[in-house]
C-alpha cells in the first residue's frame, strides 16, 4: 500500500512534467519534438571551459542544482522564485556564471518553469537531442561547463523568434539589473 501513495505521485508528476513543457493551449502532444536552433550541437567528446571533478561539483552546488545541472534532472513546475520575476536584469548559469538569457527575452509561457523567447547570445548555449521519456526533445546546456538549463520548443511567441526556451530555474542566477 505504501508503494501506492509513492508510485501514484510519481505518475503525476511525470505526466504533467511532459505535458506542461510541450506547451500551452491546445498544442498537439508530439512524440518528435526536435526543435531547430542556431545553437551548436554537443560534440561527441565535448570538452568544456569550466572543469571540475564531480565532488567539486557537489560542494559548489546546493543538492537540487547539482540534481538538475550535473544529473539532468528537472524541478517540479511552478515552483521557481524565478518564473515570476520580471525585473530588469540577466540570468547566468548557477553553474559558472555564464551570462545565458535577459529579462528582456523572458515570457509567460504558463509551463511552469521560467520561459525566454531568445538566448542572449547563440555561443553560449548548446544542444543536444534527447530521447528520454519516449520523445525526443532538444536539450539545452551551457557551452561552458555542461551544465543541464532545460529544453527548448518551438510553441514561443511566433512575433519574436517562435521558439520558448523552458528552462529549470535551479540551473540559473538572476542578476538584477
């Protein structure tokens, strides 16, 4: 009985994890969700700027940033401070620092994680196709430690660049302007 009450949640979790990062509306659910970008594709031995053993990893991190960065794992939806902040500002890495998006790029998309319609810089970013979860999706990671943001879409504002980066708010720091 007791596994009940942990798988159950765990279901629901997942579910709506999958359903609220494909988009909002009515968007049709599509098990090829490969989004073209500009940014370059991870190389097969990738090596980054930012280096550090696993264990550095762990002491520069709190738990759930080294979870979602080093393990590519995904915070619960609507949870983030940063999905409602709108200030003026930029949002870096909480990994290294690296300036990835503004303010200025930034949208509700109501997915539940913090959404931008445009990297601050193409060169900062990288991707790699996942197939997780029976889909496959674009990745998006810091090109300059590695670091797991989240996935990008291409359901974002069609008036800007028509894509929506979802972007775990644990993998960022917000700079305020």
């Amino acid at each position: 009985m007791k596994k009940i009450f942990f798988i159950i949640p765990s279901f629901i979790f997942l579910f709506t994890h999958i359903i609220a990062c494909k988009g909002q509306g009515n968007a049709k659910i599509d098990t090829a969700m490969q989004t073209q970008t500009h940014h370059q594709e991870i190389k097969k031995n990738q090596t980054f700027e930012v280096q550090k053993t696993d264990a550095d990893w762990q002491q520069s991190l709190d738990a759930e940033q080294y979870r979602i960065l080093r393990q590519k794992g995904t915070e619960r939806p609507f949870t983030s401070p940063l999905e409602d902040i709108y200030d003026g500002g930029t949002y870096v890495c909480a990994g290294c620092g690296n300036q990835l998006f503004s303010s200025e790029g930034k949208f509700n998309s109501g997915c539940g994680w913090p959404s931008f319609y445009e990297a601050l810089d193409q060169k900062q970013i990288i991707t790699q196709t996942d197939n997780t979860f029976g889909m496959t999706r674009t990745e998006i990671l810091c090109a300059k430690c590695g670091g797991h943001l989240g996935h990008v879409f291409n359901d974002g504002p069609k008036d800007k660049s028509g894509l929506r980066y979802c972007v775990n708010g644990k993998s960022l720091n917000f700079i305020k302007k």
